[in-house]
C-alpha cells in the first residue's frame, strides 16, 4: 500500500530558502581564555565551518583562492584573535583581523561584504595550517580594534543599566500604545473590507492589475504602523499562480488575515499572553531590555537544531537559530536581523550543544527567546528523541494557541529523504512529507543518507518540510553510549 502525500496542515505559509550551515572542532578544557572572564571561547573552525560564515557562494570561491601563504606576508594569532596582512593589488596589503569571541570581522578593503573573501580566507589557512600563525602579541592595529569593540559592549551594558534605571512616564506610554492600538484597528476594518471584495471578486480575476492593488493595501498596513499585516499581504501575493494548490494556500492566508482582523476588534476580552502574541503577529516588536528583565527565563543545555540565514532585501539578513533544551525539553528560537551587511553579535553552530539561559518573549506560542548569558564552552549536542508523533503533537498545540506561528521546529525521526516522480519527499511514519529543497542540498542529502533512515531537524510551514540538519540514529543513544556526533548533514548556506 502506497504511502499517503500530506500536502497540507494549517500554519502559517512560510517558504525559507535555506539556513546557514557550519561545522566546529568543539574545543577543550585548554581551550579557555586565560584571562577568565569577559572574553569568549576560542573557536577551531573546520573549512566547512567558515565556508558556512560567507555572506555567499561567491565569496567563499573567492576566500578560496587567497588561502596560498605566499599571499600573506603576516599571519599572527593569539588567544583572542587572528590577523594577517593580504597582498592585494595595490602597493599596501589589506589588514585583516578576526575577534574569535564571536567570531568579529575587521578588514582595510573597500568591500562591502561580511565577512569579506580576506576575513574568510584567514580564517580558512588557520583552520588548515595553524603553524603558519606566530604566537606573538598583536600589532598596534589589532590591539586597538580588539580594546575598541570591549568599550563599544561596556558602553553598550552601560546604556542599558542606564534605560532600565531610567523612570518611565507610563500614563505618556500608555497614551502612545493606544494610539498605535487605535491605528491599526482602523486599519484593520479597511483590509477587512478589502479582503472581502477579494472573495466576492473571485480569485480567478486576480491578474497584473489587480495585483498592484494588494501591494498598494500593503503599503496603506505599514503606513498604519501594522507592517505585519502588509507583509502577510505580499506573501499571499507573490503565492498566485504558484503551484496546483495555489488557489488553497491563498484563501489560508487571507482567512488568517481575517482572523487577526477580528482578533483586533475584541483585543480588550484577549488574555494577555494571546494579546501580545497578536502584537507581534502585527509586526509590533517587543522591546529586547523588556524581555531581558521581565521574560521567563530557562537555564538547560540547548542543542542547535539549525540555523536558517535569507536576505529579505539588499540591506538586510534574517537569520533563525533553532534550538532544543535538553532537560526542559523546550523548543527556541532565536530570531534577529543584520543590516548593510553587518554580522550577527552572536554566532551558532547546527549540531553543537551550548549551555546558556534563555529569555522568551511574552506570547502563547513560547517560542521565540534571546540569550541572557552563555556559560562555558561549546559542547556535544544532546539531540531530543521523544519521536516524531510527539513532534506533531508539539506543532498542534502551538497552533492551536497561535494560529499565526510562521514556521514550527520539527524533528522527523527514522525518516527517508527520496524521490518520487522526480520531487523530494521525506518517508515518515508511513507518509510522505513534501521537502522544500534546492537540487545541490538535495543531492548531498541523498548521498550522505544512502536511502538509510536518519533523524532530520525542519521547520514546518504548513505545507512543506524544509530540511536543516540530518544525523544518525546512533547520535539518538544516551550521552553515555554514543557521545553527541556531527551531523551527517546540514543544509548549504544561501
């Protein structure tokens, strides 16, 4: 009996692209900073590893072909940080230098890229040939960058003391969130009329004409400070006309616009935590100090499940680290943005296993969280094995309190990735799960599984499974058994 093809289950439609991936040579105990704390832990880095750090293809070719050591007339490295002079085309070598507490990029280059093909190629030859590093302190250019950037966190801890000491006008506060609330109800009574001559039109008459329309509505959400809602209005826009089933996925969305329009008009009978679930829905953020000091917080061991990095534009990067606690059996994620081509403070590894206390910001999917600190090295993943219905269960419930969580953590247990009639799919539980995979990751996926069942971390966006991270069923043993392995696979960066 063939197996049955789920094609769809209510979540928020979601199509990510690809995570960032990466590999690390997990350090040990020598591997502290001598000088204890206020520093980070110096990280070994596979070539996968840094191939992972590249903003893309492109610049990981390039870094490539600058890892000769007879392009580097300096290479020096300490406990803190790397640095080499790269020969370039004109008469001075480009100085490059790398923090390794997270890991931080500097280079005199006029690239516009970050990390840029010399930051990524030092740290390539360190990853292959650290001899080639002298053990000597650093030059003056180094050594200022590195003391500027522990100003930069000092000041930056002080300002936030500062804003948290400050006192706060709560009745001009509370008169400024009213307002934004009344804004965007009355913005949601205009696209509640909208969405109801989009019915009543028929979605078969949507056309180029009619299209600019939808983006026009979306601009009058954002200019109604509901950016949430206009970007929900342009990914049911760009859905028309993509795919069988195009016309099933777009009346989803707009009914889960329908949904957060009524939401808002009974906002006063909401429980707080759906409340600010719907703010956030909206596309109003919650303040990070706020979360910091009033969020729950979770200390455990937290397994990086996948790291998901798209460019939502020309100047910005999103990038979704998720995460699974090994003793709270929690699920996190840890959503930020960079922009201009800016790194990301903090750096993640699919497959290592980080000790740290989360904060989660208010809302009844329980979901999204920043770290508070982060204790000790990394370490070997302890990958969850509660099995696959358990997942499904986990997804159902967080709809059920949410019905707008855009993607949903899943582990596939005992699942083979395969092809039928030419589409990827994964075989689990007796289903098959469509996989949203490009060709180059679907191959390496294939090869390194050989039709073997494996373990594979996805998000889950209603329709499809992405794939993150595949590893064995032997990772899937207690600790004391199978220490925590690598992946067998992880997703390519985009």
């Amino acid at each position: 009996m063939a197996a049955p093809i789920v094609t769809h289950c209510n979540g928020g439609p979601w199509a990510p692209n690809g995570p960032q991936a990466a590999r690390m040579i997990l350090p040990g105990p020598d591997s502290h900073n001598q000088q204890g704390e206020g520093r980070g832990i110096r990280m070994a880095f596979t070539m996968e590893g840094v191939v992972a750090l590249a903003p893309d293809d492109a610049s990981a070719k390039a870094a490539k072909g600058l890892v000769s050591p007879a392009k580097w007339p300096l290479l020096g490295a300490d406990d803190h940080a790397v640095w080499g002079e790269c020969q370039g085309s004109g008469s001075k070598p480009y100085q490059t230098q790398v923090d390794l507490n997270g890991p931080a990029f500097r280079c005199s280059c006029p690239s516009r890229k970050f990390p840029c093909k010399h930051g990524l190629a030092l740290l390539m030859i360190q990853a292959q040939n650290p001899q080639l590093f002298q053990a000597t302190p650093p030059p003056a250019w180094v050594s200022e960058w590195l003391g500027s950037r522990a100003d930069k966190a000092q000041q930056k801890e002080v300002r936030q003391a500062e804003k948290a000491a400050a006192p706060v006008d709560e009745q001009a506060q509370a008169k400024r969130e009213a307002q934004r609330w009344q804004r965007m109800e009355t913005a949601a009574q205009e696209l509640q009329r909208w969405l109801c001559d989009q019915v009543s039109r028929g979605l078969g008459s949507l056309n180029a004409e009619v299209l600019q329309t939808w983006q026009t509505m979306a601009a009058r959400m954002v200019d109604a400070q509901a950016p949430g809602l206009g970007v929900r209005i342009r990914e049911a826009a760009a859905g028309i006309r993509d795919g069988e089933d195009w016309p099933e996925r777009t009346l989803a969305r707009l009914g889960l616009m329908q949904l957060a329009c009524e939401a808002l008009q009974r906002r006063a009978s909401l429980p707080p935590a759906l409340q600010a679930e719907l703010r956030a829905m909206l596309g109003w953020p919650h303040d990070k100090a706020e979360v910091l000091e009033h969020g729950e917080r979770v200390d455990d061991h937290w397994t990086v499940l996948g790291v998901v990095a798209q460019d939502r534009d020309d100047k910005l990067t999103e990038r979704r680290v998720w995460l699974h606690g090994a003793r709270s059996q929690r699920r996190a994620l840890l959503w930020d943005h960079a922009f201009g081509g800016r790194g990301f403070e903090q750096s993640f590894f699919a497959g290592t296993g980080v000790s740290a206390t989360l904060a989660f910001f208010p809302g009844t999917a329980g979901l999204r969280a920043q770290v508070v600190d982060q204790a000790g090295p990394p370490a070997a993943p302890q990958w969850p094995d509660a099995g696959t219905a358990h997942e499904w269960d986990g997804v159902a419930r967080r709809i059920a309190a949410s019905p707008w969580v855009f993607s949903h953590p899943v582990v596939m247990h005992h699942a083979v990735p395969l092809l039928r009639d030419g589409q990827p799919y994964l075989h689990a539980d007796e289903h098959l799960l469509r996989l949203a995979v490009g060709d180059a990751d679907l191959w390496t996926l294939l090869a390194a599984t050989g039709g073997h069942a494996v373990h594979l971390a996805c998000e889950w966006d209603g329709s499809n499974l992405v794939p993150m991270t595949a590893w064995d069923s032997a990772s899937h043993k207690p600790q004391a058994e199978a220490p925590g392995q690598s992946p067998l696979w992880q997703r390519s960066a985009t």
